[in-house]
C-alpha cells in the first residue's frame, strides 16, 4: 500500500517539493543530487559514492522490481555495491509497492525502513532536476508530516566521507596469480567482482593504509565520495607508488586521487555527473563510450603535469574523464567501467591493467 502521509523536500534555497513519504519516518539533511539511470536503484542506493547526499532519480517509477535478497559470493553481496544504503534519501516521481521481479526479496520500502533512510514520492523530479541543473547542487533536508524540523541543513563536501566509508581493517579476497593492493575509498562491490574474474588475490586496504612495505603486483585506487583533496593520506601514499613502477589503475575518486598525487588540482563541478548515459571519448582516437558517472568533483585539465595527459574526455562538457602517465603504466578512469547494471562498455580497462601487470611480472 501507499502512504497518504505527507512529505516534503525543502532546499537550502527556500524551494519547496511536496510529496509523500515513504521509506523511515524521519528527517535527513544532505547534498540534493540527480541521478538519470533508468535501472539500478538497489545498486545506486547502496554505493558508497552516494554517502550524505539525497538521490534524485528522474526515471518516472521506482520500485517495481523490489529489491534483491543479500546473498553473499566470495565474502561480499552479490547484488549490491555495499552491505548498507549509503543515501541519506531518496527523491522519486512515482513508487510502486506492487513489486515483481525473478531476484526480488523484499519492497523498496521495506528496505529502506530498515536502514533509517527516508524518501519522498509525488515529487515532480524532472522540474527540480533542471532546477539543479541550472543553479547547481544544494543542501536539503526530506521531512515528514509529524516529525520535528530539528537538524540544520548539511553540506557533506565539508567533511571526510571517504574516512566514513572505508573499512577499518584488512581483507582479503581471492587466490589468483595476481596480487592487488585495492585502496579501499568507498570501493563499490562490482570492482571486486572484476578483480577476482580476472585470476587475482586482493588485499583491500583501508583509505589511509601504508601499503609500502607490501609485496603485490597492481595498485588499484578505488572510487568513493566528496572531495578527493581532503584524502591527504591517501594522496601522499599513491605519490610514492608514483615514483616506482608497479601498474596502477584509479577509478572515479581514484582517478582524482592520482591527479592530485602527480600534481594536479581539482575541482568542485555545479551538479556533478551522475547516470548510466555519459559520452566519453578517448583521447587521440575516434573511440567514443558510453558510461556511468557518479561524482562531484573533477581534474583541471590545465594542471595535468608534462609527463601525463588526458586519457578520456566527457562529450557533454568537455571535462576530463582520465589521465595516463607518458612512459609508466599508471592511468585512470573517472567514469565507472565496472557499472552494474550497466553499460560495460568500458570493462576492457580492467584487461588493460591486468596486462599492464603481467608484462611487469614477465
């Protein structure tokens, strides 16, 4: 059943979205964020790149498939990018309680609930999509009919996220041939799942681990969310693997980390890129992909030091999408090439750093 229990979004700028609740009963500030992906809500919902924001999502029902049973292959969910919803909230046009679906375990909202997450639905997203579009991401807050107003409205780009999202201790995964330190910054479950196809072992690090001292063969830097220069840990540490030659492969958070250790600067986009729809096209070729994005923050292009260069270019906006260096194996993506669900049009990266690896073991 629906609620009839109103809801409401209210954006730092005095904007109000009336709808209806759904999910907990309880008010969530974070950044208001848009999404354009038609599917994958249980795997946008529990990336950890979404950590302190409010997912809009434009597709009109969500949903309508339910959500997953959390089986476990190989130590992580097999249908999830974490073992939690990583939201603060959820923004949707339309929601179906009716869910159906071969993989469905359990409703939306019950999934929710479970996690403490609120959302809104009745909202008319794709009027505050372009809303965001033109003026840029802002704090809001998701609160329900009858429940007190008593946080104030919450910037998560103030804070370390990735600190929020990274494991505490070592894991391991796997007994392939080769090893990969995977420097965990909010790393979604999907790269792990690539990974270990590929005959790997990985050892899963926290963000600000010393892995020096460590006998592998790859580096791997993983996505995550907010702004990439309050990592300074990590920056420091993937600048001295720079000045060794062991192939190294960054994705999203960890293609700006890279930028940032080989001297580059970033930046904060307007609303970011989000969806499973964003042309890139790589850099010296007429190569053009399709990919899905989900981050706020970008490299200046300008700042690319001398000895690397743009690897991927976004279509839409020009921005850059990864960097390569010259003469080491080391580059990096800024879109997700491990999408699930979708596109995968950009896996071949992961046979790419493997072969980086065995020409070094060879």
């Amino acid at each position: 059943m629906r609620s009839n229990q109103r809801s409401q979004l209210l954006l730092a700028n005095g904007q109000q979205h009336q709808g209806f609740a759904f999910g907990a009963e309880t008010v969530m500030s974070g950044e208001v964020v848009f999404n354009t992906a038609m599917t994958g809500y249980p795997e946008s919902l529990s990336d950890p790149s979404y950590k302190g924001q409010i997912l809009v999502l434009t597709t009109p029902m969500i949903g309508n498939y339910g959500v997953p049973e959390p089986r476990m292959i190989n130590g992580i969910p097999e249908f999830f990018e974490s073992e939690k919803i990583q939201i603060s909230g959820l923004v949707i046009t339309d929601y179906s309680p009716d869910y159906s679906h071969w993989n469905a375990w359990k409703s939306l909202d019950t999934w929710m609930k479970e996690h403490g997450i609120p959302g809104v639905y009745g909202v008319d997203t794709r009027e505050l999509t372009k809303n965001i579009r033109d003026h840029g991401a802002v704090p809001g807050k998701i609160i329900p009919q009858g429940q007190p107003d008593v946080i104030p409205f919450h910037d998560p780009n103030d804070e370390n996220l990735v600190d929020q999202v990274s494991i505490r201790e070592v894991k391991t995964y796997g007994s392939g041939d080769i090893h990969i330190v995977l420097v965990d910054c909010g790393v979604k479950y999907n790269i792990i799942r690539h990974l270990l196809s590929r005959n790997t072992k990985i050892t899963r690090v926290p963000w600000d681990y010393n892995y020096a001292n460590l006998d592998f063969d790859g580096l791997f830097i993983s996505n995550g969310p907010g702004n990439p220069a309050l990592c300074l840990p990590a920056i420091e540490h993937i600048r001295i693997s720079l000045q060794k030659d062991k192939p190294i492969f960054g994705i999203c958070l960890g293609n700006q980390l890279m930028a940032l250790a080989a001297g580059a600067e970033t930046y904060k986009l307007p609303y970011g890129h989000r969806g499973h729809n964003q042309p890139v096209l790589m850099v010296g070729t007429d190569r053009a992909f399709i990919t899905s994005q989900n981050h706020g923050f970008a490299i200046v292009e300008e700042s690319i030091p001398a000895d690397w260069e743009p690897m991927f270019v976004n279509l839409n906006d020009n921005t850059n999408e990864g960097i390569r260096h010259k003469t080491k194996p080391f580059f990096s993506a800024q879109f997700h090439p491990e999408a699930s669900g979708g596109p995968t049009d950009t896996a071949f990266l992961f046979d790419d750093f493997i072969e980086n690896i065995k020409r070094g073991i060879h």
